[in-house]
C-alpha cells in the first residue's frame, strides 16, 4: 500500500484539503487524532505520563490536561523529549494497525496527515509528500482572522514551524492555497485521480508537482 504523507503550515489549508480528500472516499489517518487516542483515558501511556509528570497531569474526569502538560514541556526540551518517548511509540502502534486495516479493506493507497512530518524528519517513511501551501503573508493573515492573535503571536507561532516554502521546495506534490479557499474541492478531486493513476515521488532533479 502507497503511504501518501500530507502536510503544510499553521493556517496553510492542509485539514480543509485534508477533509476534501476524505469527501471523495480517500482514506486519511490524522495523526493528531491517533496521538489523542494514544494517551485516552485509562491507556498505559496517560500512565506513563503521570508517573514521569505528577498525577496533576491527569484532570478530574481522568483524561490528559494538555494545557497543563504543555505548560509543562513547551519550554523544556528534555521534557519534550521524554514525553515523546512516551507517546510517539502508541502512535506508530495505532498507525499500523490502521494501516493493516485499510490493506486488508483493498485500498491500494493512504495519506496520512502529519502536521509536523518535516521537523519530525518523518518523510523518509512515507512514499509521497504532498504540501498544501500558502504563501507566508496569507498564513499571517489568516492565523489573526482565526485565532484573533497579535502579530507578535502570529510570528511566533509561524516560527515554530519549517517555513512553509522550505517544505513545498521538498514536496512532490506541491496544493497551493493563496486564494478562494473553493478550489481546494477540484485540487483534492485531482489529486486522488492521480494517485489512484499511480502517481508516484518525483525525481530528484525535477520540481515538484503543482496544482
């Protein structure tokens, strides 16, 4: 089975062209969704968690305080670290069986949507990268629309990403997103042909595919 990786940046589009996959009958495993299951409650790594972070970690309803959590590792890497050690295994987990199940369904590809697979240096593990793209000023102004955050905190919340022209130079497939949001609906219809055609990774000297 095809691994199809997808990503972007911070208000770039990636869960929008994400959900006009799934409309059109792809399958699309989030990673974030398998990373909330990996510590749900009563799971061995919410336990994990607690023993190395304090049972504060842990609210009254026994699910993961992730603000408290990330208040905790967002400034401490070694943290970071040790908390990652804990999660990343339960994911990588739930994603094969995931995978296993869509292999066994018939599907002759997937795409798994990662927010973080560049910083994560997770594209070695997928067959294909697609990057929805948005150029960085568009990126800007939609984070303040959204989350009605200050310039200063919309900077940094870009900063904390790979930049997203970095990660479309290192894309083979390239879903550019500047505009009127109604043609992601034709790019997504577009791109699941072409997978299901057998689209595959571009040569190393060739520029990335763009729709």
């Amino acid at each position: 089975m095809q691994i199809v990786g997808l990503t972007g940046g911070i208000a770039s589009g990636k869960s929008t062209f994400a959900a006009e996959l799934r409309a059109l009958g792809v399958p699309v495993v989030d990673a974030d969704a398998l990373a909330r299951a990996a510590v749900a409650r009563g799971s061995a790594a919410l336990r994990e968690i607690a023993a190395a972070f304090g049972d504060d970690m842990i609210d009254a309803s026994g699910e993961l305080d992730r603000r408290r959590l990330g208040s905790r590792v967002f400034s401490d890497a070694a943290a970071r670290s040790r908390l990652e050690a804990i999660v990343h295994p339960e994911v990588r987990d739930l994603f094969r069986a995931e995978l296993e199940r869509l292999r066994l369904a018939g599907h002759p590809f997937m795409v798994y949507d990662v927010p973080l697979l560049f910083e994560k240096t997770l594209q070695g593990e997928v067959d294909l990268v697609v990057v929805v793209w948005a150029p960085r000023e568009v990126q800007r102004a939609r984070l303040l629309r959204r989350d009605a955050l200050t310039a200063t905190e919309a900077e940094a919340r870009l900063a904390a990403q790979l930049d997203i022209d970095e990660k479309a130079a290192l894309a083979d497939v390239v879903v550019v997103n500047d505009g009127d949001p109604s043609s992601l609906p034709g790019k997504a219809s577009r791109l699941a042909s072409d997978l299901r055609r057998g689209l595959v990774r571009r040569l190393p000297n060739a520029a990335p595919r763009r729709y």
